[in-house]
C-alpha cells in the first residue's frame, strides 16, 4: 500500500505534478550521435587490425585478471564517470513506495533475464558464443543513458534516480550468481546438458569484482567527498557535465581495441551482427511494453510508469563488455555480441521515447494537449 497523502512520497509527487512536468535536458550531441561514434570506432579498428596484424599478442603481454592492461584500462574508464553520476543517496530517502520499488526489481532481475534468456535461444539456437553474450547483456541493467530516456520521455527524475541506485547495488551482489545460473544451470534444465556452459561462478565474479566493484567504490567516493565540498549543484552543473563524457572515450577506445582483433572475422561474417541485433531490438519493445502497461495496470500515473518502462527496457552494456572480455577474451563472440548492444540501444530508445509520449494520453489525468515530442539538440 502507499503511504497516506501526509506522507508524500516520490510516488505521489510524480502523479500529483505530472501535468507540470517540462521537457528534461535535451540529448546531447554525443549521446545523440553514440551509434556513429561506435560505427567509426569499428571502423578504426578494422583498419588498425589490418595495418597492425600483430596487435593481439602485443596487447596480451601484462595482464590483470586474464585481461591485457590496455583492455582493461578501458573497461574501468567506461565504467568510473557511469558511476560517479549515480545518486546513491537516494536509496536511504525514497525507499516508501515498496510496491513501486518492488515491482521494478521483478521487472529487472528476475523477468528481464528470463526474457532475454528466451530470445537469445529462439533467435541464436547455433551460435552459442553469441548467444551466452546477449544472455550477460539480459544479466546488465541499465544504469546511466535510462536517466537520459526518462528525461526526455518526462517521467520521474527523482524515482529513476532511485531505481539506478538500487540497480547499481544490484548487480554486485546478483550478477555473478544469475551469471553462473543462466549459462551453466539452466540449459540443463531443458535438457541441454551439451550447450552449457563450463565458467565457474568465481570467473564472473572476479570480473564482476574488479571490472564493477573498483569503479563503483570510486564513483561513489568521488561523489561522496566532490558534493560535501562543493556541493551537489556545481557537482551535476559543472563536474559532471565536463566529467561524464570521458565514459564514452573508455568505451570506444575499448571498441577499436576489439575490433582490430576480431577483424577478419567480422568482415567474413557481417550477418551475424544481423543476428545479434534482431533479438535485441525484440527485447527492448517487450520490456518496454510491458513495464508501461503494467506500471498503467497498478495505477503508477505516467511519470512513475515511464521511469519503470525505461529502467526496465535500458541495459548496462558497459559492464556487459567488461565480463564478456574478462571471462572469455577480447577477440570472444561473447564479447562481439555485448559491443553490438549500445549499437542498437540508442536508435531503439529513441523511437521509445516518442512512444511513451504518444502513450502518456491513456494513463488517468493525464491531458492530451500536454503531450510534446522531445525537443532536438
């Protein structure tokens, strides 16, 4: 049950100023552009791999954790301003609508997975690699570009706030285990005793540990000690809008990395990424669909039910790639699949913010003339 009205809750202020609600901060040009900067990432690679075929063994000679340094430099950079944009003291203050929070955590860890799980066999039942790469995307919620969505499809700022908090805390105490449980438990189940599997529970957390656990520690102090002595207004007016940006500097760096291993084997087979992409853009409509028409059915008011459907739709590819790498190698189908995924997000979320839009008129006091499209950049 909710609290009485005496006792407001992110909750309520959302449905109570929903027909108050401005379009949140615009797309920015990089955010905006992300599946060119990726393309042209791949394409650098392509032709490092080409002009330097001895690239592999070079960056393979240090390593920490079974990943060459250079490699994992750039898994950690992806991850750290990710991280230190989190407000992880929203947890403490808005955890009162238990049904709200509730509802998200099955949405995100358990009927996520599953319907990633399901995907990934129907639409890759020959092609494993791939396939144990878009299960460990299902595994990764999302955690930094889902408050991006949410603003520009005017839900809560304040309850996607929340919810990117708890997914943060989330994942280092579940994703190993649901890892683990995924690729080498279940297909047993199924009798599928053949296609699983063999990594141990200790592999995915040992790269769970360093690759989420180090950036995540760092984030929040960076947070914790920047806001106690500059405040929180010049922390998200000044240092993060300068800071945050550098994450996609990690992940691209990391893209033409793999890429320039895996180059030969990308041009001989260009429909796989086809194939990796079809379950991908199936996932994102169902989740999306079916958070917003849930969060409608448990009358969250639109606000709330829009930061649940894009918190549930949006995945953290960022540390999908960094576990794809650190457990089955850079040059890995595992790994190509995960690189695929910011790929296809960003034009799929788009389209989903101008749905939920169009979708805000059916949720209960909610005017059809307020309604507006996300302004362009």
């Amino acid at each position: 049950m909710l609290t009485p009205a005496s006792a407001s809750t992110p909750l309520q202020d959302a449905r109570a100023t929903s027909m108050a609600v401005r379009v949140g901060p615009r797309l920015s040009f990089l955010d905006r552009f992300l599946p060119a900067w990726i393309l042209v990432a791949m394409a650098l690679g392509l032709l490092l791999g080409r002009v330097w075929p001895g690239l592999g063994p070079a960056l393979d000679r240090i390593q920490v954790a079974g990943v060459s340094v250079p490699i994992a430099v750039g898994l950690l950079w992806m991850m750290y301003p990710v991280l230190a944009k989190v407000r992880y003291e929203s947890i403490g203050r808005n955890t009162r609508d238990a049904r709200f929070l509730t509802t998200s955590l099955v949405l995100n860890w358990v009927i996520g997975p599953i319907v990633m799980f399901a995907l990934a066999w129907a639409f890759l039942p020959d092609l494993p690699a791939y396939r144990n790469g878009l299960i460990l995307i299902g595994l990764a919620r999302c955690i930094a570009m889902v408050l991006i969505w949410n603003a520009l499809a005017r839900g809560s700022s304040e309850l996607a706030a929340v919810l990117v908090a708890l997914n943060s805390v989330f994942q280092i105490l579940t994703y190993s285990v649901l890892g683990y449980f995924f690729l080498t438990v279940v297909p047993g189940w199924f009798g599928m005793t053949g296609t699983a599997l063999d990594v141990s529970m200790g592999d995915i957390a040992r790269s769970v540990l360093i690759f989420l656990g180090i950036p995540l520690v760092a984030g929040y102090l960076t947070r914790r000690i920047l806001v106690a002595r500059r405040g929180e207004a010049w922390y998200e007016g000044s240092f993060m809008p300068k800071f945050g940006p550098t994450a996609l500097v990690g992940l691209l760096y990391t893209i033409i990395l793999m890429f320039a291993m895996q180059g030969d084997r990308i041009l001989a087979l260009p429909l796989d990424v086809v194939r990796i992409a079809a379950p991908l853009v199936v996932y994102f409509l169902v989740m999306f669909g079916l958070a917003l028409a849930l969060g409608r059915r448990l009358g969250f008011g639109y606000p709330a039910s829009a930061s649940l459907a894009f918190t549930a739709a949006g995945n953290n590819f960022e540390l999908a790639i960094a576990v794809a790498v650190a457990t089955f190698g850079l040059s890995s189908g595992e790994a190509l699949a995960a690189v695929v995924g910011p790929l296809i997000e960003v034009p799929v979320l788009v389209a989903l913010v101008y749905v939920s839009l169009w979708a805000r008129r059916f949720f209960p006091g909610e005017a059809v003339a307020a309604i507006g499209r996300p302004e362009p950049a």
